[in-house]
C-alpha cells in the first residue's frame, strides 16, 4: 500500500493516531495479503483508538486483542480485517452481528455500506458502543440497528440476511434448523469461530446452500466464548 490518502484524518486524531492507523493498515493488513482497496479505506478511516477503554489506547493499533472491559477483548487489526474480507461486503448487504463488542467492526461494515442488525448482550458494551459509534458516525443508529439482549431475540431476522458474522466462539455449528441458519438468504455467506476440539477454535467461512452450510475457508484463532442460550443456536 504506497502513497495513502491522507483524507482519513478525522476529529479523533492527532499526528500519532494517524500515522499508528496508516502503519497498522499497510504491514498489518496490506502486507498480509488483503488487497481489497474499500476495505483498506474503511481501515483506515475508522479511529481504532476511540473503541478502546481509555486505558488500553495506546494498544490500539498494535498486532495483539486488547481487553475493552467485562471479561471480551476486541480481535487483532488483521484478524477483524480478514473477517470482513471474508464477508465479501457489497453495498445493501444485510448483516446479522452478534456480539457488538466495543463496535469496531460494526464501524468497518457501515462504512462498507451495509446495513446491520448487531445485539450485544453485556449491557456495560452495548451502552459504550452504541455511544461511540454514534459519535463517532451521527446517525449511526438511524441507518442500523444495535441491540441490546440475547442473540435468540433476532428470530425475525428470517430469511432477510445475505450476511452473518460473529466475534464470540459458537459451540457448534448452527444447524438447518436453527433461526440463524434460517436467517440467511440462500448462498448467504458465515464467518464465526467454532469449538473444533478441545483447546481448538476454528473461524470458519462458511455459504449457505439449500439445507447445509458449505465450507469454503477456516483459520486457527482464539475467541471469547458465546453467551446467552446458546443451546437455541
């Protein structure tokens, strides 16, 4: 990544975010294979540091999960990147979040131009994302919706999803009869870490087709467990 436009600079920076953003973006996600140049873009017009808790901010851009509270972490630059890469985002996707976290990615989807349906059930996260995001991005709750409870709460989701994605370890792959199975359009498109075996989490890309997802990546990663009745998942 050469010569980056410098219009990224926001209200949030000062000259150490901007240049921590533009190193973190060109060896961190760049460097490592991911090209898609409006991904880069979203990376780099996205404040990382302001989804952190203060006292974690000067973590923000390194290459390590940062603690941002109530026992979760937000993922590493390039493990978030290689997710949205994953998602194959197109303008008008709709998409299915679980687990807002401190809203970092949800940030990266909007500005990718989808429109998202994220719940987040730790009620300390879902308060200071949803603040963030909206300072971040006014207006930022008019054009998604960012929730507050259990996953299982979205079952009006059905049918209406081309996209699915989340943060927190799955202890299985949702089966056909699940509501997030059902949710998905057809060749709608998964990416979510999954208990593989003991001590083994495995993200997983998965394509919806017919009555079984396909899987069509998985990478080795280590994620915050699901919470909430996951025994509906």
């Amino acid at each position: 990544m050469e010569n980056p436009d410098l219009g990224f600079v926001s209200r949030f920076d000062d000259a150490g975010t901007v240049l921590a953003r533009e190193r973190m973006v060109r060896t961190q996600i760049s460097e490592r294979g991911i090209k898609d140049p409006n991904l880069l873009s979203a990376f780099l017009k996205v404040p990382r540091h302001i989804f952190l808790p203060e006292k974690y901010r000067e973590c923000s851009y390194e290459d390590k999960a940062v603690p941002i509270g109530e026992e979760q972490t937000i993922s590493q630059p390039y493990i978030v990147a290689y997710i949205a890469n994953q998602l194959r985002v197109r303008p008008g996707d709709t998409i299915l979040e679980i687990g807002t976290g401190s809203g970092y990615l949800a940030a990266i989807l909007d500005l990718l131009g989808a429109k998202l349906f994220s719940i987040e059930i730790v009620p300390e996260l879902y308060e200071r994302s949803l603040a963030v995001l909206e300072s971040w991005s006014p207006g930022f709750t008019e054009r998604n919706e960012i929730l507050f409870g259990d996953a299982n709460l979205l079952t009006q989701t059905k049918g209406k999803i081309s996209k699915f994605v989340s943060s927190a370890c799955f202890p299985k792959i949702p089966g056909s009869e699940s509501f997030l199975f059902e949710s998905l359009q057809e060749e709608g498109i998964a990416v979510f870490p999954v208990e593989w075996k003991e001590e083994v989490q495995l993200l997983l890309t998965l394509r919806k087709k017919q009555n079984r997802f396909d899987e069509t990546n998985r990478l080795p990663v280590k994620f915050v467990p699901l919470l909430g009745r996951t025994d509906l998942i």
